[in-house]
C-alpha cells in the first residue's frame, strides 16, 4: 500500500519476467526447409528463414540473400534459409497497475506488456496477393506497388518470384506490445446507507478489457503464442456495467 487511511487507499503492483530457453540436447533429426527448427544452442521455435532484401528496382521483382549472402531472385527454398535466434515466445513480459479507493469510489487498472516476441504475419501475406485483386480485401500496400513510373520499396504486381516471400522473413515481425488489459471503475455504497434496508452490499461499476493496445504489429491483434498469425480470432475490446446487490 502506498497510502492507507481511513477516506483513501492505493497500492500499486508490477511484475517482470525474463525468459531464457536453450536446447541443450536433441535428437538428430532433419529440419532442413522448416520455417521454425529447433537446433542445439538455440530457443525453441526459432524462426529459420530466408532474409528479404527490397525490390529489384529494374523490373520490380523480390531479392533475397542466399546462404553466400549473394543477392538473387531465386533463392533456394531449403539450402538458403538461416537460423535468425527470433522466437515466438517473448524474451520479456510483465504488468503493472493500481488499486484505488476513495469513500466509497474505487479503481482498478491493470496493463499487461511483452517485448521481443516475433510471429509471422501470414494474413498479411494473403491480404498482398494481387492474384486476388477484385475478390477479396487487400492490403492498401498494393497501391504503391513498383511500377516503371513509380519505383517502390513494394514489389511489382507483376512480380515474378512471388512465390518465394512464404520462405523469407518479409513477412515476420516484432509483436511487441502494451495493453491496457482492464480497467474497473465503480462506487460501493457504505454500510451506514445500507443498514435500514435490506441489503449487505451494493455496487454500481463500469469494467473493460482490452481497452487499449500500443503496438507496431500490423495483425488484429499482437497477444498469442501462435507463429503463423493466421484464422486465429483476436482479444475482444469489452465494456460493460454492473450492479451488484
């Protein structure tokens, strides 16, 4: 408790992890050409991709790195992925928050955080798929695709070595975040209004969750374990009201 007397009460709260894994012994086994692969001496589910480099500024196409660290348009699929020491897991995690009350009033505020946790955004891959284009909803990014007039950072529409993009990291972001998890705001009427009904308690509140989420991920929404961001349904934003007798 930070402050306790008889109109006023607050205590605050915060917690912090840091998590470290390593492999220490694994059966022998091939992972060549996984998107994750857990190898000795790294995390678990570690991200094995091939690095995504820009745009061919003379026709639009997509350039990787291959495993010599040689630009290519090709690269090869299983031989040009690396091993990136990113994982899915959050390296660290934490909340922090308060508990208030003033005659009566009172209020609960929790934020929960993680950083350094990497997914891969595979419903923005489908969303950048001009092969969809007049089907279904895509990405605004298409609109500043590479043409000869307009040489982008964001590949042709017309790109030949699209297929290749599932491989590589282009699509594999930080989904770092804070989040105001809950908030509870309400007022428990005293027992000296109470003590001619017939009621021990009432309380009038307002609660909700996920109110608010900072974050650079791009997805619905940045919470979960899931590497493949894909099909999976987000935190719902919730407020409601309460009374409680």
């Amino acid at each position: 408790n930070v402050f306790n007397t008889p109109d006023f009460k607050l205590s605050v709260f915060a917690n912090a992890s840091y998590n470290k894994n390593e492999i220490v012994e694994i059966n022998d086994n091939d992972q060549s050409g996984n998107s994750t692969v857990n190898v000795l001496g790294g995390p678990v589910m570690q991200w094995n991709l091939i690095p995504y480099v820009g745009v061919n500024q003379s026709n639009g196409n997509l350039l990787f790195l291959d495993k010599e660290g040689n630009v290519t348009e090709t690269p090869d699929p299983v031989t040009d992925r690396r091993t990136t020491g990113k994982s899915t897991l959050p390296k660290y995690q934490g909340g922090f928050g308060f508990n208030t009350d003033y005659k009566g009033f009172y209020a609960d505020v929790m934020f929960t955080w993680t950083k350094d946790a990497w997914r891969y955004d595979n419903q923005l891959r489908w969303a950048s798929d001009p092969a969809v284009i007049g089907q279904d909803n895509l990405s605004a990014d298409l609109l500043n695709a590479w043409t000869i007039d307009n040489p982008t950072g964001y590949p042709s529409l017309a790109a030949e070595n699209r297929e290749f993009d599932v491989d590589s990291d282009r699509y594999l972001f930080d989904s770092s975040f804070l989040r105001l998890k809950s908030v509870s705001f309400g007022y428990n009427f005293s027992k000296s209004f109470l003590d001619k009904t017939f009621m021990t308690g009432w309380k009038v509140y307002m609660q909700a969750e996920n109110l608010l989420t900072f974050t650079k991920w791009r997805g619905f929404d940045p919470e979960g374990l899931s590497p493949m961001y894909v099909s999976g349904y987000p935190n719902p934003k919730t407020v409601s009201f309460g009374l409680s007798v």
